[in-house]
C-alpha cells in the first residue's frame, strides 16, 4: 500500500483491486476487532463480543462481507448480519444492541464498481483517526493476530435483519407527534440503494402520497445517473407529478438533497439553513450555532451571521462536523453535500431523518418549499473534480501553490478558494466562490493546467 488506507470516510476502493482484497479486508477486521476487543470491558453474559455488520445493494458486497466475517472470527468477534439497510441504521443499532462496533460495506455516492468499509465504535460514532492509524500500522508491519480456540469457536454470522425495524421505528419517532403528511405529494428518488424499501414505506406511513423513484437495485445500478448526485430526473418528476417536493438519497442513505415544488434543488446548505431556523424558533439550536465545512456556500456564512446564529467551519467529512458538534455541546451541522446531523436524535448524518425533519419543518411553516429556498442568497460558485494517477502533497509543488495564492488575493472579501484532494476518489477538487461566475470559471481553468504542468514535470524526476 503506498497511500493512506482509510480516507475521510473509510475505506474506499475497487473490488478486487488493493485493499478491497480479500486477504487484505480479512486481515483489517481482524486488526481493528483485536485492538477495539483490547480496550472494550469484559462482556459479562457468556455471549462474547459481536460487531453489528451491514451493506448497501453494490454486487461485490456479499463478497467482502464473507471477508469481514472471516476477519472478526480471527479474533473471537461474532457477526450479527443487517443485510442491506442504510449505514446509518448501523450507527443508531450498534450502541443500542450492545454491539463492540459497527461496521458497513458501502462506497456511498460512488459508482457501482467502487465500495468501501466503514467502521463505527460501540457507541454509535465513525471510528476515530487515531484508531485507523492504529490498525495501517498493523497492517503495514503485519501484525494480523492469530486465531485461537475461541476464534474458531464463534460462530460465523448470525441473521439479524430483524433488527432493522427499531431503526425504521425510530426515524418515524423523530417525526412530531402533532403533525403528520396528510395531504402531500412526494418525490422520493433512493438511487437504487439501501433506502429503496424503507424510505417510501416510511413516509407512505406519515400519510404522504409517494412517487417512488430508483428502487429497483440490480446490484450494478446503484447510483447510475440518479440520486443525491444526479437529481434532475427527482427534479422534473416534482414539476411532472405536482409534488410538493422531492427528495434524493445517495447509495447508503446517509445524505440528502431536496427539490421545491418548482423542481429548484436545494442542496445541503439550504437545508441547514431551514432547519437552523426551525430549531431556534423552537428553542432547540444550542448556542445558536451551526457548523459547517469550508465547502459551504459563502453565502450562507453571511446570511446566519445577519440572522444571529454562528458559524463554526471545519474541514470536508462529517466526522468532523460531528467532531465539532461533540465538542461544544451543539444541535445541528452538516455539508452542502446533503450530510446533516441532527445531534438531538443521531450522533452522524442520516438522510431519512433529514428528510423527515425538513420535511416537519415544511409542514409546521404552512409556506411552499420554494419559499424557504429563498431565504439565503447564494453566491456564484464553481466546482471541478480533476481526475489524479497520484496525489502528490499540494505544498511540494510550489509554482501551483503561488498561482492559488495570487487568485486568492485577487478575491479577497469577496470570495474564497479550496483546493484539496479526494478523501475517497482519486480526484483533486477545485472549489472557488466570487462575484463573477465567468472569472471564476477562467481561474478553475488556469488552476487545473498548473497543477497538471507542475505534476508532469515532478512525475519525469
């Protein structure tokens, strides 16, 4: 391995390819289920530990759970199986069964030929940085432990599929017991994954009347042109079916993206913005403050700074949103990309329950959705995703690093640019916020040769 293993979420890669081997996920589980076994409490019932264990619809998911499985027997784990239910079911049931973690099988917004492993500690919580480099640098020097009579003696999986109803149970709770979505027209598109059966059933049970779109998987369809990240068929369903909204999830189900009536999207951002606004009518924004990533709108920095509600910004992932959240005692964070979490009821993002507290705040109001999507003024943005063979650290290439600077400067008070590698694709991605999309859309450009240039001519050293 001669890059990172874990990114900013998990481990992300192709099956069949390094580290989606099966050798290499055997050995991971077996490394990560020994050292959080180390340091958990003794169970006291006889039972032994059990990881709680879960996929999305990708066809190579089956495969890696049978590694997975094999991994945490190595070292005394049982595996009690979810079956394919979206990873934040995992989050919610692994603190609640007891579970000593939790683990998903799932490359989340990716195309079909990826997947990943993404690892939860007992007490519901995306495992911490300091583990993951606990576990590579087990696995780097190899130090796989080695399977002893009680290893060999625990059974391999266990069904627990069953379990999944406390969670659809506990999403509907969240919902306010005075309303319900009597009288609504939904658009819900599930990008053929793990929210496929759920969602609609979910909100068919609210009293919604529900288009249901993308809930076919295939095993090789999830995530194809639909979803969080391809919304325009959601968006023309709306405006075709006279919804009153729509809503998309990606593959696992963790993020959200919404479209008004009118079939206008609105993204991540918009929906914070909504919810931050409910929550401190309602008393329930701690500290009367959000948190968000550098990726957000500038925007809508300035439009809650205007409102009184504060800004904590932190880099991309949700983990450290939650980080951030954790720390200062708050209610809610999230990221354009439709990751939200709502710390009242979850600990990590999760788009059904984003959807159904968007949803309540929607039905409380008496406005149209488009109403809300107004509510901030968003400034012009312009994001590129430049595909990489090798992410060479951005502060060794310095003639790259004194263009960004001169740009920055050129935008300063008015905008702002990020620039920063993939935590889970091998892309570079290229955000700049300003006053004119035109320029911002020549300085992307020019931002895109240098780092290709600059590059080459390290790449032929």
């Amino acid at each position: 391995m001669s890059e990172r293993l874990f990114g900013t979420d998990g481990v992300r890669g192709i099956p069949g390819r390094e580290p989606l081997l099966p050798g290499t996920i055997r050995e991971i589980a077996a490394i990560a289920a020994a050292l959080l076994r180390a340091r958990a409490p003794a169970s006291g019932n006889g039972a032994g530990p059990f990881a709680l264990m879960a996929r999305d619809t990708r066809g190579s998911g089956p495969a890696i759970a049978k590694s997975l499985v094999a991994g945490f027997r190595d070292s005394g784990v049982r595996v009690v199986d979810l079956g394919v239910t979206p990873t934040p079911s995992i989050s919610y049931l692994t603190p609640r069964m007891g579970a000593l973690c939790g683990v998903v099988i799932s490359a989340s917004h990716n195309p079909a030929e990826f997947n990943g492993i993404k690892f939860f500690d007992g007490g519901g919580f995306k495992m911490d940085p300091a583990t993951e480099d606990a576990i590579e640098r087990d696995l780097r020097r190899g130090r796989r432990p080695k399977a002893d009579g009680a290893a060999l003696a625990a059974p391999r999986v266990e069904d627990g599929a069953a379990s999944v109803e406390r969670y659809v149970q506990f999403l509907r709770s969240t919902f306010p017991a005075t309303l319900d979505l009597s009288g609504m027209r939904v658009v819900v598109d599930c990008a053929n994954g793990a929210s496929s059966d759920i969602a609609p059933r979910l909100l068919r049970g609210l009293g919604a009347e529900v288009a249901a779109m993308s809930c076919s998987p295939d095993g090789r369809n999830i995530n194809a042109s639909c979803g969080a990240l391809f919304p325009s068929a959601m968006r023309k369903m709306v405006v075709r079916k006279k919804a009153d909204c729509g809503v998309c999830f990606d593959g696992d189900a963790d993020r959200a993206i919404f479209s008004d009536e009118r079939g206008a999207l609105m993204d991540g951002d918009a929906i914070i913005c909504l919810n931050a606004l409910r929550l401190r009518k309602l008393a329930l924004l701690n500290g009367d403050k959000v948190v968000l990533t550098v990726m957000s709108n500038f925007g809508l920095l300035k439009f809650l700074k205007e409102q009184g509600i504060a800004v904590e910004t932190v880099p991309v992932g949700d983990r450290n949103v939650t980080e951030a959240i954790e720390k200062e005692g708050l209610s809610l964070g999230g990221e354009a990309s439709g990751h939200i979490i709502f710390r009242r009821f979850a600990v990590t993002g999760d788009g059904m329950l984003t959807a159904l507290q968007t949803l309540a705040a929607l039905r409380e109001s008496g406005r149209p959705l488009s109403a809300h999507r107004k509510s901030f003024h968003a400034v012009p943005q312009v994001l590129q995703n430049l595909e990489v063979g090798r992410k060479i650290p951005l502060q060794e290439l310095p003639k790259f690093g004194r263009l960004l600077a001169g740009f920055q400067r050129e935008l300063s008070g008015d905008g702002r640019i990020f620039v920063r590698y993939s935590g889970t694709e091998p892309l570079l991605r290229i955000m700049i916020e300003g006053p004119r999309e035109s320029r911002l859309k020549e300085m992307a450009r020019d931002i895109a040769a240098a780092y290709l240039e600059e590059t080459r001519q390290e790449a032929k050293k």
